[in-house]
C-alpha cells in the first residue's frame, strides 16, 4: 500500500489543483507556459479533451491565449469522447483532442479520424508510450495511476484491501466501496481492463472466463452505487462509502479539500497506468493552428508548468525532472499491470456492453 498525502506538500507551495473535478484557484496564477509560438491567426481551436476538470481545462486556456492560441474546450468522458471523434469523423468539428489513453486513440486511428503528425517535441518522449503503428497519430502526454484508495482513519492498514478483488470477497469491505453506475470514463474502463485481463480464456464469453464474470457480477452486487454530481471523496468525507477508484494524479488535492487521509493499494499483480495522448484530427480546416497548438502544449515548458499545476507526470524528459518530487518517487516506485492491451481494446467495446446490460443494475 502507497500513501499519496505526502504529495499536498507539493500542493501547498502552488496552489495545487489536481485532479477531474472543479478547482477555484485562477489558471493565470501560476508561472511560465508563456513561449508564443507565433500563432495569432485568430481562428478558434475546438479541443477535444477528457482531461478538463479541476482547473486544468480553464488553466490551458489561459496559458494558450498568452501564447496566441484561441482555444474552445469540449470535456466529455474518455469513451464518450471517443464515439464523439469517431461519429464526427466525416464531418470533424475538433482540431484536436488530448488526454485519452492508448486504446481509446488506438480505436479512433482504426476508423480513419486522425491525421499523422510528429510534433517539434517528438524526440524528448518515449515513443513507445503512444502510437506503435505506422504513420504515428497521437504522441504521450502525461502517464496515471488507476487506484484503489481507502479511508485510513476508518479502515486500518492490516484490514485493507490488497487487491481489487478484497472488496466483494471480505464481508468487512462490502457496501463500503463506491461501484460505478456508468462505463463512460477512461478510469472506470481502466478498472475493469485490469481485472478482466487477468481472466483471460479464449473458449469464454468474449475472451473472459466464468470466474471473471463472476467477478464483475459480485463487484456491482456489494458495492455501493456511485450518487451522480457527488465526488467520491465528498462520500468519503460523510462516511457514506469508505473505499472507491481514482486516479493518482487527484488524490492529494481531495485529502486536503475534503479534509481525509487516503491510502492507495498496491495489487501484487500491479496498477494499469493509463498514458495521456495528444492528435490531430483529421480534415481540420485549422491544420497549420492545430499543429502549432500541439507543438506548444506538448513541449517542455508547457508540460513542467501543468505537472506543476496539477501534479502530473509528464513523460516529455525534459519536462518530468521538474516534476513535483514526490509524484516522480511515486512513478518510480509504483508497478505498472502487465495488461495485454490488444485483447483490452478489441473487446472493450463488448465488454461494456454486456456490463451495462446484465450486471449494472
């Protein structure tokens, strides 16, 4: 098990504002980001993004004007923003979208809506973090821990969970976890990738044994539905729910807004780690912009600045040595799922599907 408090130390010096939720501080409070990439075409940018919550939408809005981009953002979930690309495909009204992982791009490559583009700041990431394909489409932004956190004042280290699992198996843990009541999000389709993986059978319902289906039935049988509009750490706080899904980068934020202590689990068999991706959709009207935009956003600078901001690990070298201390002790220590994300992405679809219609009751 990890604890994650020791990151509002980080928090405290910038006025973090971490996470996926609503933040309060102004976008323009913090340093840097400024380097104007001569852009001032004044056409307006349409951003596609699952990563605008807390702040961080209105905060690379700001950053981008002084940097003479105009920009709109549309915040969806993960997968709505996926079906969102992929209907518009023929008819884009995005220029670019960022912040989806790996198997979301991957599915909106396979259907024809992005466009190749190698970005000024290809050099200073791991390419085999984003597109593994031919003709490279998105390019990696930020890497996220999915995890399993718990109340530490109300659940003891010795009666944790270790494991995903725990929650529906140990009678103390069940009606105390929030389950979710929808597959829209990169984070709650994370969770089940990680734990129907690891069920794998090629003669099973969709690539999945009786047992795995066994497991998603019980996780959605003892736990307790998430409510819409409240935050996970708003029932943590009230004692309505002890335990529940969130990824790395929100935690410390919450603790200290929410006022609790969390601690993380950390299964033996590892924590999908989702990695944030940024593209170019393709039959743009605004390509030169929008390559410009991701050429900026992506950089060093800008990506120090929002690591900074919102407690992020880039994966831009330049940019993750000026990373908040702790997050990077955190990515160095933490072990990432071995997930086999080509039986993930061809079945997610089916998966959600059957989830939605048998089990999410």
């Amino acid at each position: 098990m990890r604890k994650l408090q020791t990151l509002v130390a980080a928090a405290v010096a910038v006025t973090l504002l971490a996470g996926c939720g609503g933040g309060t501080a102004s976008p323009a409070a913090s340093g840097a980001a400024s380097t104007s990439p001569a852009a001032g075409s004044g056409e307006t940018l349409v951003i596609y993004t699952n990563s605008n919550g807390e702040g961080r939408g209105e905060w690379v809005t700001a950053k981008a004007a002084e940097a003479g981009f105009k920009i709109e953002i549309v915040g969806a979930g993960g997968a709505d923003a996926t079906n969102k690309l992929i209907a518009e495909k023929n008819n884009p009204i995005a220029d670019v979208a960022y912040g989806l992982n790996n198997m979301y791009f991957a599915q909106i490559k396979d259907e024809g809506a992005l466009e190749p583009y190698e970005p000024s700041w290809a050099g200073e990431v791991d390419t085999a973090l984003g597109d593994s394909g031919d003709g490279k489409a998105y390019w990696p932004l930020v890497k996220q821990a999915i995890l399993l956190g718990y109340n530490s004042d109300k659940i003891s280290a010795g009666d944790a969970p270790k494991d995903w699992t725990d929650l529906w198996t140990k009678d103390a843990l069940k009606e105390r976890y929030e389950r979710v009541t929808g597959l829209g999000t990169a984070t709650a389709q994370l969770v089940f990738a990680g734990i129907l993986t690891r069920y794998k059978d090629d003669s099973g319902d969709l690539g999945v044994s009786d047992e795995g289906w066994k497991q998603v039935e019980q996780y959605f049988q003892n736990g307790s539905p998430a409510v819409a509009k409240t935050d996970l750490f708003a029932r943590i706080a009230s004692g309505e729910v002890d335990l529940g899904q969130m990824p790395s980068s929100i935690i410390a934020e919450r603790e200290k807004s929410f006022k609790v202590n969390v601690e993380t689990v950390a299964p033996s068999v590892g924590v999908p780690l989702a990695v944030e991706q940024i593209a170019l959709v393709k039959g743009t009207d605004k390509k030169e912009q929008a390559q410009k935009f991701i050429d900026w956003f992506g950089s060093a600078e800008v990506q120090s600045a929002f690591a900074q901001q919102f407690n992020s690990m880039p994966v831009n070298t330049s940019a993750a040595s000026k990373a908040n201390p702790e997050v990077v002790e955190f990515f160095a220590d933490v072990k990432q799922q071995d997930i086999d994300w080509d039986f993930v992405q061809e079945n997610m679809g089916a998966w959600v599907e059957k989830i939605e219609l048998e089990y999410m009751t």
